[in-house]
C-alpha cells in the first residue's frame, strides 16, 4: 500500500479534542533502526526498520518531490527482501545490538480511524521517547491508497479535514525519526541534508 500522510505537532489540547471523536486504541511500539543496513539505506531515502521484532521498508513514490511532501511505499515479508535485492537480514546473527543500534525509538501510539467525505482516515497519536533522552509528540492523519493516481487525491483531503479539524499541519512534516536523527545524531544528519533527504 501507498501511505499518503500529513503529521501535526501533538499538544495535549488538541490530543483532548481529537479523542473525543472516537474510540482509541493504545499500543506500545518499538522501533530499531540498526547502524549497518539502515544508515546507508537512510541515504537513499529507503528506511529499514525492526517494529516490533517484524522488519519494515519505507520507499518514497513521489520522486522529485519536494522536501517533506514524500509519500512512502511500506514493504514487508517476501516483497521487503525483493526490493531490496538481499537476502532476509537476521539480527539474532549481526555483532551486539547495543553496539549496532543506530535509533530505538519507544512511542505509545493512540490510533483510530476517521470517516471523512467517504475516506477512511488513519488517526496516530504517538508519544515517543529514546534511551539516548530524546521525546517527541507527533500526530499524524493517513489515507492508505492502492495506486500513484489516487495520491493527489487523497492529498486533498487531508488538506480539507487539517482545516476541519482547524489543526495546523507542520510545513516540513517532520516524523519521529528525522527529528530524532537531527538531534541525537547531528552528524548523520549532516549527511541527509547534503544527500537533499533532509532540510538544515
Ligand atoms: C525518516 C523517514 C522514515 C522512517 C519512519 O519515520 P517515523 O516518522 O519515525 O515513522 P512512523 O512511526 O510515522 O511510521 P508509521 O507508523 O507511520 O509507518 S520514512 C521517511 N522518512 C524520511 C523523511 C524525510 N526525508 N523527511 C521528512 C520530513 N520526513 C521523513
């Protein structure tokens, strides 16, 4: 599936509004994010991840986008491995995973879904922390899409239910994980901005 998602700064007012529209669900999530694979990768603007023990694989779609406006084809299983023309990591074998752990990222995630002019929308509510000290709180509204054509589509209206909703979307749309990379690993991120992953 294409994943076409738009994220906002989670403040507890607007987290108090949000709930009231919906029953929620709460799950702890982990993310590992390992030195050896995922930072080349990383530089590419491929994400591979551990979530929860299952590897994940974030691909953009929208090449020649601009910054912050990517959509992302997530891959998993069979296909991950396919894509990226390897064959199945297994972390159990690599060197220690302290010493290999790139980012862990430990967010309770609060979801739900919308129902907005016939869409379904993905409602998260994450609230993450690291080992190294790092904290962020970030919402984000999803549609999931099947084909590139439907993109644009569900673009608008994620636009309309931002201005429904009267929340403002972040301009540079900034996930967990970027905002983890500029402030816990600078140099790395040095390197996304000269790659044109990442802005200053
Ligand atoms: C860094 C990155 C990706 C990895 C996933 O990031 P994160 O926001 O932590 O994941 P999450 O929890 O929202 O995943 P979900 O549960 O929705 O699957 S995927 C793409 N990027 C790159 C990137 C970029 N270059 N620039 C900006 C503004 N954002 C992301």
């Amino acid at each position: 599936m294409i994943e076409v998602e738009r994220r906002f700064s989670l403040i507890p007012s607007i987290k108090d509004r949000l709930l009231q529209k919906a029953g929620s669900s709460e799950i702890q999530v982990t993310d590992i994010y390992d030195r050896y694979h995922s930072e080349d990768l990383a530089l590419t603007d491929r994400w591979l991840r551990q979530r929860n023990g299952d590897w994940e694989l974030k691909v953009p779609v929208n090449l020649g986008r601009t910054l912050g406006s990517a959509t992302y084809r997530e891959f998993s299983g069979d296909p991950l491995w396919k894509e990226l023309g390897i064959a199945p990591l297994d972390m159990e074998g690599s060197l220690d995973p302290s010493l290999a752990c790139f980012a862990e990222l430990r967010t309770t995630r609060t979801s739900f879904v919308l129902l907005f002019q016939g869409s379904s929308v993905n409602v998260t509510l994450d609230e993450c922390s690291s080992p190294d000290g790092f904290q962020c709180s970030v919402g984000e509204l999803e549609i999931l899409v099947s084909t590139e054509d439907e993109i644009d589509a569900a673009t608008q209206i994620l636009d309309r239910l931002f201005s429904h909703l009267a929340v403002n979307h972040l301009q540079d749309n900034e996930g967990k994980l970027i905002q983890f990379i500029r402030q816990c690993r600078p140099q790395f991120h040095k390197r996304l901005v000269q790659a044109g992953i990442s802005i200053p």
